[in-house]
C-alpha cells in the first residue's frame, strides 16, 4: 500500500515526537519541522501529501507558512492544529485553504480518521479529474475476453506481474489488446486504488506531449491562462500507462529516461522540482531491436522499460477465442443499436474461423459492429461480413494420400451439413485442427 507522506511542522518538540510517533504507527512516511522556515527548506526536496501545522509558531507563523504552501502547491492538503482560545484563526485558516484543524489536546483516532479522509479525497479527486481531461480512446470490450490457451497463458501472467513494482513493456501486433493488458495489470495491483493515466504516445504531436506528460506552469506560453498537471503528476499513487512508446522522438526519449529515473520533474515553465510515484507499463508494436539499431530508439530507454516483457499474441494464434468474442461484441452491439439480433449463423462463425484477422481483436470487432448494422434480418450470415474472400489454390494430385483425405473431410462435412463440431468428433480431431484442413483444401460447401 502507498504510504502517505506528512510533514508535521512544530515549534514544541514533544508535540512533534507524538505526532510522529501516532503517524508512523499506522504506517505513514513522517518527516518533522521546527518552524516554517525550515520546513520550507524541506519541502523544496520532498513533496508531501499532507501537512500537520501548529498555528502559533516562533518567527514564521503557521497562517503566515500555510499562504506560502498554498500559492507554491495549491494540491497540499494543510491541518492546522490550535489550542481551544484559537478558533476564530483556525476558522480564518480554512478560508485561506486549510482542509481542517484540530483543537489541542485531540485524540490519535481523531487524526487517524482526518488523515484517512484526506488520502480517500486525494484519490477520489484525481480519479475524477482524470476522467474530465483524458482524451478516452475508443474501445468496445471492457476486459480482456478469452479461453485459448494462449489467453489463459496472458491471464496468468497478468496475475503474476501486477504485485511487483517492476516496470512492465507489453508487445504485440496492432489490435491485440495491449491497453486492456495494461488495464488488468493495474486493476490486479496494489496501486488499484489510485489513478490509472494513459497516453498514446503515437497520436499527440511532438511539440505538445512535453506538456502532456509534464504539464505547465501559468504564463509559460502564450495559451497557459492557468497552472495545468500532466499525466506524470496525475498519475501519483498509480500507474502511467505509455502507448506506442515507439513512436516518441529523440528529445522525449532523453527526458522520459531521466523521469523514470529518479520520478522527479518540472512542469513546463515550472522551477520547483515535483515529485511523483508511480508505476510504467509501456506498449509498442513496433521492433524496438530494429529501431535501436537504426537510431530511432535509445538504447538505455529500452532497458528502462524493458524489466518485464509481455508479448500479447495475435487473433491468428488464438483462433479458439472467436466464438466467443464475436458473441461479446454482438451482445454489446445490439444493445447499443437495439436490434432484435438473436445469433451468429454456424456457417458465419466457420468462415470467421478460416479467416487471419490481421487486424487482431480490433478488426473482428469492427466486422460484427458492421454485421449488425447491415443485418435485416435475426442472425448473423456470412454475406454480413463480405471481408472473407479465400484464394483459390491448386489441388493436390489425383490420387495422392493428400487428395483421399480432401475428399473425405469433404465428404464427412457434405453429410453432415458442416457441422463443424461434429464432424470433427467423426474424424477424431479437435476442431482447430479441422479448420486448418479445410482451409489447407480451400474446402468451400455447396449452396
């Protein structure tokens, strides 16, 4: 679980040592401060989520350290703590930002329930601010969908990478489902609770993702009417997700090595140093071998993100999975559209499992999204999906052992109106084995 860092600012020191000592046992990062000057000092190096502040201090008053926190991070939760003849500063406290105060002497549990409010409103917040600003990608499945024994494979793997802290670089070929992998790792991790900010890297221009990524300070350029986070910020407490990482440009590359080295950075325009934690799952389609060696890819930044590796497989390779995603994007589909659709024809399904997808996951979704728009009338046929066009290929010779078993499999299907299913039983192979000889025959079935 992420620890939540308090800076408790005290000019008395036994009222620092029982604060501290309240915190840290339930499981806080502390730090300790005399006096607003020194805990300015200390902040300028570490960056705090909450701050515990007596408000009568030697020299710097905590009113006086509570306008200075608030204009340089307007994000820092501040407590002020008070003694009982104090309340109507208290009060002028909270109109000057403070989230709360508390009365001298208080109960640790009543710190501990403040606190713990404090850090559900953080991440509540940046959930939502993040679901205001983020440019959503257009996706139609929720969740990664499957029974392959390739998916299953994935789904384990998932299961025993997202605990570890380990940066994650996920490949495969467009359409795959890279981003939903990302999504499950984050969802079965220990930061599931905090923010899960995705950017693809491939679609923002190169003079905008410096922003992006760091955000910008008020006045940095012409259009910064107002202070902005980027998605290194937003994703405190969380997981920043880089698609098509490929595609970044040399400059980013050297600054998105040194973030993801030590997680500290400036906001464009910016000249105090932020801090953020967060985990990096990275994904590309691209050959990221090939891209290094011929320069377009830094070599260091590979291995920055190459700690684990996941190859998500393409469709092709787990053709078992078909059924039962077209069925998922018909069930969606229709709901959307509110057609009386019932089914996919057996014989739809068939050519479907003939069929490459070189598109992956993404192309099969886009075809029963068509499929159920063009459909008049309840179930799905093949001249719904015209993209399945196989080429004719020479048979084999007459008489050899390959043109017998054609013309059985033929003739097994023939007879058993092409039930797939069971004429593989009759044949005593497993049905991907029969799609494989059908198409290997280029085995088409008569009107």
């Amino acid at each position: 679980m992420l620890k939540t860092k308090i800076l408790i600012v005290d000019d008395e020191l036994i009222m620092r040592e029982s604060l501290g000592g309240w915190l840290e046992r339930d499981g806080h990062e502390i730090k300790k401060a005399s006096g607003g000057e020194e805990a300015l000092e200390i902040m300028k190096k570490t960056r705090f989520d909450v701050l515990l502040v007596d408000i009568k201090m030697e020299g710097m008053s905590g009113l006086e350290l509570l306008k200075i926190v608030k204009e340089r991070d307007p994000d820092v939760d501040v407590v002020m703590i008070t003694a009982f003849g104090s309340i109507s500063t208290s009060i002028e406290a909270m109109k000057n930002g403070a989230f709360d105060y508390l009365l001298k002497p208080f109960d640790p549990n009543e710190l501990g329930v403040l606190i713990e409010k404090i850090v559900e409103n953080k991440a509540q917040a940046l959930e939502n601010l993040y679901l205001r600003e983020q440019h959503k990608e257009i996706t139609r499945f929720e969740s990664m969908i499957g029974q392959s024994k390739a998916i299953r494979t994935i789904f384990e793997m998932i299961q025993d990478i997202a605990p570890m802290e380990s940066t994650v670089l996920l490949t495969g070929e467009t359409g795959t489902g890279k981003g939903l992998a990302a999504k499950a790792i984050h969802t079965h991790s220990a930061r599931n609770q905090g923010p899960f900010m995705s950017i693809n890297c491939g679609a923002i221009p190169e003079h905008l993702m410096e922003s992006e990524l760091f955000g910008y300070q008020k006045g940095a350029f012409t259009d910064a009417k107002e202070n902005k986070k980027g998605r290194l910020e937003l994703a405190h407490g969380g997981t920043l997700f880089l698609d098509e990482i490929g595609e970044i440009g040399m400059r980013m590359q050297i600054d998105l090595l040194r973030v993801l080295e030590d997680r500290v950075f400036y906001r464009v325009g910016g000249t105090q140093p932020i801090q953020s934690d967060f985990r990096v799952i990275a994904a590309t389609n691209r050959n990221i071998d090939e891209a290094i060696k011929n320069g377009s890819f830094r070599e260091d930044l590979f291995y920055r993100l190459n700690v684990i590796s996941l190859e998500i497989p393409p469709l092709r390779e787990r053709k078992d999975d078909v059924p039962l995603l077209a069925e998922q994007f018909l069930f969606r589909f229709t709901q959307e559209t509110n057609k009386a659709i019932e089914k996919i024809h057996r014989d739809t399904i068939d050519e479907m499992m003939m069929y490459e997808w070189p598109g992956n996951v993404r192309e099969l979704e886009n075809a029963i999204e068509r499929a159920v728009v063009v459909c008049k009338g309840q179930i799905i046929m093949p001249e719904d999906l015209p993209i399945f066009k196989h080429k004719t290929t020479p048979g084999p010779g007459i008489g050899s052992l390959k043109d017998m078993e054609k013309n059985h499999i033929l003739n097994i299907l023939a007879e058993n109106d092409w039930n797939i299913a069971l004429c593989a039983r009759i044949l005593q192979i497993d049905r991907s084995t029969l799609y494989k000889k059908i198409k290997a025959y280029d085995l088409k079935k008569e009107d």
